[in-house]
C-alpha cells in the first residue's frame, strides 16, 4: 500500500485516494460530525479539465443539486457539492461493498460467472434507480427530466448486503469528450454508450437503457459487449455491431436474450419505451426463475476475508486492497507424507469429529449438537435482494407478458384459471409455501398441460415447505424434495436440501451422493462443501475431509473463520501442524471476536 498523507480540502480531510477515473479522484474522506464524531464518506475531486470549464461545472452543479433530492434505496445519497479553490467536487454516502466494475472482473479472473439470476437481480435494481430518477420531479412539482447518461459498471455499485447503489448522476461523457486531456481516457466510457450519444444526436432517458442493457449482456455472457480501441469502438457503438447473446450464450433462455435484444435496439424508438417497462420484464422473468442458490444473494457469491470499502470507478488504485486473497489450497494429497496417525492435542479429534455446521461455531460443552441446515434455505429465501419491492402487479405482469411475446397458449386462458397459476407463484414469492403448494396443485389440475410452464416455481414451493418439515416431519420432506427434483432435476438447491435430510437421518452414503449432485449443478454453494468436509471427517476420511474445507475456504463464505477452523483441526489430524496453526491464525484475523479460535491458539501456545 503506498503511502498518503491526509489532505485538508475545505470542511473535509482526504484520508486516502482510493479510484481515478476520466473525470476526477475519488478520496476516502471525514468530516466533523455531531457529538465530535468523525463522518467518513467519499469526495470526489474533479480534475482541471473540468473544473476549470464553467459550462462543465454548471451543469455538474445543477445535476447534483438534483440528485441530492433523491432519496431511493438504490441511489447512492448526495451529501454536498461545491468548489474548494477552484476544484469542484461532490460528497456522497459512503458505502462498503463492491464496483460492478471489480465484481465483472472477479468473475471473469475466478472463472465464476453471474448465474442469471443475479445478473437479472443486478439489472432489476439498477433499472428500478433508473425508473424512480427519470420520472422524478422537483419540489415544485415540475418534471427534471433527469437521465443518467454515465451508466457502466464503474457507477454501479453493490453492498455487502446485496443492495445495487446507483452513483454519478449526471456526469455525462459526452459533455467531457472535447475537454478530456486524451481520447483514450474516453475508451472506458465508450464502451457504455449509446450510438446517440457518440454522434452527439440528442438522448434521452432511453440511452440509459441501452446502456443496462449492455451491463446486462456482459453479466449474462461473461463477456465485454464492445472492444477495441477507441476509434475502433466508436465506429462499434456508433453502429451497434456486437455478437447476439444467444449466440455468445447458447444456455441462454430465449426471454432473456429478447429482453437484452430489445434493450439494445440501435433506434430509440424501437427500444423499451421507459425504464419502468423494462423492469416489468426483468421482475417477469425473475419470478419465474429458480432464486440465487446463495445465501445472501451477489454479496456473499462475492464475499471476501478482508472486507474494505471498494469504490464504484473504473481503475482502482494500487492502494485498493486485493479480493483474491485466498489462494487455491494444494489439494494434491497423493504427494502428502502427512499420516493421520498424527498426536495433535488431545482435544482435536472429538473437535474435528463434532456436527460442525455452517453460521454456528460449535460448543465445547456440547460435542453431540445435531447440525444446523447446511444451506439454510428458508432464511436464504427470506434475505433475496431481488424479492424485496415485488409490487402485487407483478402477478398480472406475468400473466399479461407472455401474451405480450405471442405465446398463444395464453390466449384460452379462463379467469379463473390465471388467478389459481399466479396467487400460487405470489404465495411462493410470499414465503407461503403450503399456501403455494396447494395453489400449483389446484392450477395444475384445472390446466395439466400448464406443467411445464410451472415446474420451476412449483419447485420451489415444495423445496419450501421440505424444508420447513426437516426436522418435525422428515419423511414427508423427503417426498416433497423428490417431488421438487422430478419438476425441476437442474436446481442444485434442491439436492442440496436432500443432502442435509440425510446428514440429519446420519445417511451419510446418501447426503454424499445429493450434495455431490448439488456440487455439480452449482459449484458455489459454500454450504455444502462445509457439510461435506464434516461427514468425511467423521467417517475419519480426513484427506477428503480437507478437500472439502479447502473448497470452502476457496469461496470466501461470510462464515471464513469457521471454515478455516475446521480445515485447521483436520489438518492437524493428518499431521500438517504448520499449516493448521496457519489456517487458525487466518481465521482469526478475518474474525477476531471469534472466542474459539483465539481459545484454541492459546491452548496451541501452552
């Protein structure tokens, strides 16, 4: 990390520059704030190509002024805005979490790219920042007639707790080209245009629709939409020459690829009329997908052992910490000399051997705890980001949409008929899962051929309920688990509910084979990688035991340090007492209030 010196700038302190982008720097900064506290939040300094530009600075000025009115949950907040010596700059809310930008970066180093529905939960939150801004009006009353024109993924912004932030309303590329020190300072920028905007014809609220819709190509692909250098990618965008997404994607359904195509149309008008339009077609489509298979949504697929606060900007500093911390363990054990026969502590086996579960750091003084859910779904379903703000109108979205895309058999739907389908999907949407399993029956039988159609939210309603019976009714869990893989056998969720009704029953043979099937639909739930390497571990497997907390160390859950002791323990049951003490001195230092950890390096130290 280099140094930095903090900077008195007016009222504020820059304690460190953390991003720079085409326009300016952005600074971690503080500033007083009530009962002598420090306020931390983030200054942006513009550059003197800007500042020094008065038609510039007027029109940041009066976009500023606009969006400190806002208050959306998905826009990041506008503090204050002026000039400090003739340097403008704007205040905004600090926020802790990620950039679209490094997020799409991690994806494609780690080779772990956005399922659908986190890039669909992504863009429906960005589009709802953008429905709310464009039909904003001022106190009087009056229409603003705000656009963003600068989306990309440097001012797309996620939280630790899955929440999409909306940044830099207003900066618009296009006002900046003729005074920016070098074109290729623009490449970045170009890249997120709309054709409008790169031959300087007049945009409106719809050029930030094609520019979702490039972001939600890039997460839905794994790839960049536009590339080249800057001639090149203006004469690109400028003629919206790109590769279809079903032919870069194939896995693609069919509606997301029309709702990407029809986001991305070269003419204005041939494009969604509004934002708001558009969102009814990603919550559509959304609430007919299997949900994220993670906990917490994009936040913890994303989670790290060092959280700092990230910035929404292009090119991160060198000072910016690295997100890829934890490298990938050697998991070679056939070049091991380690032998399990090994004395660590007296203590360690019966701790290796304890029901370890994910989220709960097991207790001393009571070894026979039974686990707690592995992937605990209910409460996953409860923090999905993208169900929060579902309005009762998604219901009739759904019904009306398909007849919108001309699917005919929509058409001979009775009313009653659509009300049994949709207040069933509405009830799953609720959490309501026996409400929602008798809606699908009741549907299912009035319409059979409807089947195929509901399979995947008739799934989720049964994977539900399973999972609210696990423990005082496991047999009829198990029934409606299988039922839930026979509608929908491509969800690794469901398998992975299976797997954790066997580790209850101790079928270990069984909750091996469905959590090594939810292995291999969905590579990134944590969970049940944990819960793996704890039956291996009690069935003295220890080598496989290590695999598999190496796994999960792999994927950064928000339980590291848990993840971390466990995989210490084990490797200290095969002997490798240097890399065990190691792994214990990480956990400890992503979680230092863990009382375990720091009990058991005391006990190591003695």
């Amino acid at each position: 990390m280099t140094d930095f010196q903090p900077i008195t700038f007016g009222k504020y302190t820059l304690l460190e520059r953390i991003a720079v982008d085409p326009v300016g720097e952005l600074y971690r900064a503080s500033r007083p704030g009530e009962n002598g506290k420090a306020q931390i939040l983030l200054i942006k300094k513009f550059l003197p190509h800007v500042s020094q530009n008065p038609m510039l600075v007027e029109s940041f000025s009066n976009s500023a002024r606009i969006s400190s009115l806002f208050k959306h949950e998905n826009i990041a907040q506008v503090l204050d805005y002026g000039s400090v010596d003739g340097t403008f700059y704007i205040a905004t809310a600090y926020l802790s979490g990620y950039s679209l930008h490094h997020l799409l970066k991690m994806s494609r180093d780690r080779q772990r790219p956005f399922t659908p529905e986190h890039g669909l939960h992504v863009a429906a939150q960005v589009c709802r920042a953008l429905a709310y801004a464009h039909e904003f009006k001022d106190p009087a009353n009056q229409d603003t007639a705000v656009i963003h024109g600068n989306l990309g993924p440097e001012t797309v912004f996620v939280t630790y707790e899955g929440v999409v932030k909306l940044t830099d309303f207003g900066i618009h590329p296009g006002n900046i080209r003729e005074s920016a020190p070098q074109l290729d300072q623009m490449n970045a920028w170009l890249a997120y245009m709309s054709p409008e905007q790169v031959t300087g014809d007049r945009a409106d609220h719809r050029t930030d629709i094609f520019s979702l819709g490039i972001l939600l190509y890039e997460m839905l692909t794994g790839r960049r939409m536009f590339q080249g250098k800057s001639m090149e990618m203006f004469s690109l965008v400028r003629h919206v020459k790109f590769e279809p997404a079903n032919q870069v994607a194939p896995h693609l359904p069919p509606e997301m690829c029309d709702l990407i195509a029809r986001a991305l149309h070269k003419a204005p008008d041939d494009r969604y009329p509004s934002a708001r339009d558009m969102l009814k077609d990603l919550e559509r489509t959304l609430a007919t997908r299997p949900r994220p298979s993670f906990r917490h949504g994009i936040s913890d697929y994303f989670s790290t052992s060092q959280r700092t606060a990230a910035v929404p900007h292009a090119e991160e500093e060198e000072t910016e910490q690295s997100h890829s911390q934890c490298e990938k363990e050697d998991r070679d054990f056939s070049e091991s000399s380690a032998s399990s026969s090994a004395s660590p502590p007296q203590d360690k086996p019966e701790r290796t051997e304890e029901k370890v579960t994910r989220g709960k750091v097991p207790s001393e003084q009571d070894p026979t705890r039974e686990p707690a859910p592995a992937p605990p779904v209910q409460r996953r379903r409860r923090s999905m980001p993208w169900v929060i703000g579902l309005s009762a109108s998604l219901v009739l979205v759904m019904a009306v949409g398909l007849v919108l895309h001309g699917s005919d058999r929509w058409k001979d739907r009775t009313a009653q008929e659509v009300t049994l389908a949709d207040a069933a999907i509405d009830a799953c949407q609720r959490g309501d899962y026996g409400q929602a399993v008798s809606g699908f029956e009741r549907a299912l039988a009035a319409r059979p051929k409807d089947r195929d159609r509901l399979s995947t939210p008739y799934a989720r309603a049964l994977e539900g309920l399973a999972t609210q019976l696990l423990k005082e009714n496991p047999t009829k869990a198990e029934r409606l688990l299988v039922t839930a893989r026979e509608l929908d056998p491509r969800q690794g969720h469901i398998y992975a509910t299976l797997g954790l009704l066997y580790l209850n029953r101790k079928d270990y043979p069984k909750a091996i084979d469905a959590y090594q099937k939810a292995v291999e639909l969905n590579p990134g739930i944590a969970d049940v990688f944990f819960n793996l390497g704890y039956i291996y571990a009690v069935r003295q497997e220890y080598r496989k035991a290590r695999e598999m907390y190496s796994r999960t160390v792999e994927l950064e859950p928000p339980f590291l340090d848990e993840a971390l002791f466990n995989l210490a323990l084990v490797e200290a049951r095969l002997g490798k007492h240097e890399e065990s003490t190691k792994n214990l001195e990480r956990a400890l230092k992503f979680n230092p209030d863990n009382k375990q950890v720091k009990s058991y390096l005391e006990r190591l130290d003695t």
